[in-house]
C-alpha cells in the first residue's frame, strides 16, 4: 500500500506499517510512557489478528503479499478473494476468534488476581495485572468491534458467507453493504453529537468501505459474465527475441503498448513486461537481446476464458499484461488498462 514502511518479514509476508499510524504514535507519544504501551500492545494484536486471517488463507491458497497497520486497524492483501462462502467463512471468522481466545485466557487469571469488578474499572499502568488488564479490553474490543455484522469490517464477512449460501453472493453482498451503512450513520450520528472527530473519521471510512465492497462484488459478478474475446483487440505488436532492446524501445514509442510477446516463427517463446525492459535497460544498456532477459515461464489466457480468471492471474502473478493464445499462436495481449476500462464502466453506472 502507498505511504506504508516494512518494518519486517514473517511467513513470507511482509508486515507494513502506514504513516498515518506513525502520526498517532506521535500523538499518544506527549501522552507519556502508559499511552506507548497501549499503542505497541495495539499495534501487536492488530498485527497477530491479521496474521491469523492470512494463514488460514494461505491453507486455502491464497497468498497474502503484505499486512498494513492502520489507525483503525490492520489490511492482509491477498492475491484474489476466496472463491467459496466456506473460505471466506473461515477466513474471515480467524481474526476474531484470536482475539476472544486471548480474552478467555486473560479472563479468570485477571479476575483471580485482581477480583470480581476489576474488568469494569478505569484502566491504569500502576501494576503487572493493572497493565495486562489492558491486554484483555484491547483484544475485547477488537473482537468486538470486527464481529460487528457488516462490511467491511470481519462480520459483515462473516454474514456474506453465510448468506451467499442461501442466496448467492451478490444478494449477500447487498445486505451485508446495507448493514455497513447504517452502522456508518450511527457511528457518525454518535461522532458528531460527542464531538468526537475520532468517530467521525471511522463513519466515513467504513461508509466509503462498505460501498467499495459492493463495487468490487458487482465487478467479479461483471467479469464473470465477460470473455477476453469480448474485448480482445486484434491490434497488437509482437517482438522477436533476436530483438534489441534499443528496438523494444522505439516499439514502445510507436505502439503505446508496453508488455509485449515473444514470437519466433509464429510460435509463442517469451514475454516481457514495461518493468523487465526498465529494469533490463538500467543493468544492461540497449544492446541486450530480448532472448537473454525474456520470462519463460509467464501465464497465458483463451479467449474463451472468463476475464474473473484474467483477473486472479494478474493479481496471483502480480503482473499487467497476460497474452492470448490458441495453442503456440497469439491472438493478442490483455492489459490491467483493459479491465480496468470495465471498472470504469461498473463505476460509473452505479
Ligand atoms: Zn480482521
């Protein structure tokens, strides 16, 4: 996500941390030593709660490239979006469940030390089982607050799944969207008559969310529908791989187009994309063959396919252009640009 910084890699996803979140450190920083603690013990569980979405998606296939800590919490970008009600389910429900597990387990032992009402006072740093109590309200909260029943938070996917069974996806979709909004308005109604900005800010957010939700619900639904053949332009440049990349370069210029097919005697050998050649450029200079730094290995679509499946591909190989063939021939190449056209058009109607 843009204006985010690694801090660190587990499981082969890379932990982010937007700047937007620094800012609060900062603020809760003149807060003094007690506000740090609740900030780090924020930032730990936000994090745990997410890595807990992502390895259940992982067991389904799903790669998550990256978690990005927010103020309000954490986002697990994943490569596509689980195909069946049963993952997201289960997905979706993982985070949660972390955070209650942990609630439990700090419940008796804090009550044992501290005594039946201790849950319910104000919150202080002035002992171990004072702070550790901290532990429990923010793992009761975040529980709490992503079960709320709509998107985008954990239970509005919790509710499309179990809808979807009964109803189908865009319907599920629908209602789990609906429930965002008024959740929103309460949440804003709530903001605005305590002054509170804090909530204001998380209205909007989810509001704009939620709608971002159904937008992305009617797009899968749209791509589904559609071929690649359906809008497959004919017109398209191929390159040899005895090409230079001088040539790749005055290509470029020519066509407009930026990813490009490798073709050798009418047979598919290769591809690259405008991010090989800049990269290749700046290493090697614009005398290099096309054949020594082409991908081999690289997706390829039917024009038959439905443009959902160009969609995963792209996103699962983290790439913007996929050619078309028919067995070694190409029919053409599809772009990011061109199912972003489609986005467009959804967006627009809506
Ligand atoms: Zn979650």
């Amino acid at each position: 996500m843009k204006g985010s910084i690694r801090l660190f890699k587990i499981f082969d996803i890379s932990i982010n941390i937007h700047v937007t979140f620094l800012l609060l450190l900062l603020i809760f920083l003149s807060g003094g030593l007690k506000w740090l603690f609740l900030i780090v013990a924020i930032f730990c569980f936000v994090t745990l709660h997410e890595l807990c979405h992502s390895l259940v998606a992982k067991h389904y296939g799903i790669n998550v490239r990256e978690i990005t800590l927010l103020p309000i919490g954490g986002i697990a970008s994943m490569t596509k979006i689980p195909d069946r009600p049963s993952q997201e389910f289960f997905i979706s429900i993982a985070g949660p469940l972390f955070n209650i597990l942990v609630v439990l387990t700090l419940f008796y032992p804090l009550r044992y030390v501290l005594g039946p009402d201790v849950l319910f006072h104000p919150l202080s740093t002035k002992s171990w089982p004072l702070t550790i109590a901290y532990i429990y309200w923010i793992n009761l909260i975040l529980a709490a607050f992503n079960l709320i029943p709509a998107f985008p938070m954990d239970g509005g996917r919790v509710l499309r799944a179990l809808l979807a069974v009964k109803i189908g996806y865009q319907k599920a979709t629908k209602i789990a969207v609906n429930f965002g909004h008024i959740f929103a308005l309460l949440f804003a109604y709530l903001g605005i008559t305590r002054f509170n900005l804090m909530l204001i800010a998380v209205a909007i957010f989810i509001y704009m969310a939620a709608s971002g939700e159904e937008l992305q619900a009617d797009i899968k639904e749209t791509l589904k529908k559609f071929r690649v053949r359906d809008i497959l332009s004919r017109d398209f440049y191929t390159l040899r791989s005895d090409s230079t990349l001088a040539k790749v370069l005055e290509t470029i210029f020519h066509s407009h187009q930026e990813d490009f097919p490798i073709v050798d005697d009418g047979k598919l050998v290769g591809f690259i994309t405008r991010q090989d050649i800049i990269t290749n450029i700046h290493q090697f200079g614009m005398e290099k063959n096309v054949r020594d730094i082409m991908r081999r290995d690289f997706p390829k679509v039917k024009d038959l396919d439905p443009l959902v499946h160009v969609q995963n591909l792209m996103q699962e190989n983290d790439i913007r252009a996929i050619p078309v063939v028919r067995g070694d021939e190409v029919m053409g190449i599809i772009t990011i640009e061109d199912i972003g056209r489609i986005y467009a058009m959804i967006s627009q109607r809506t």
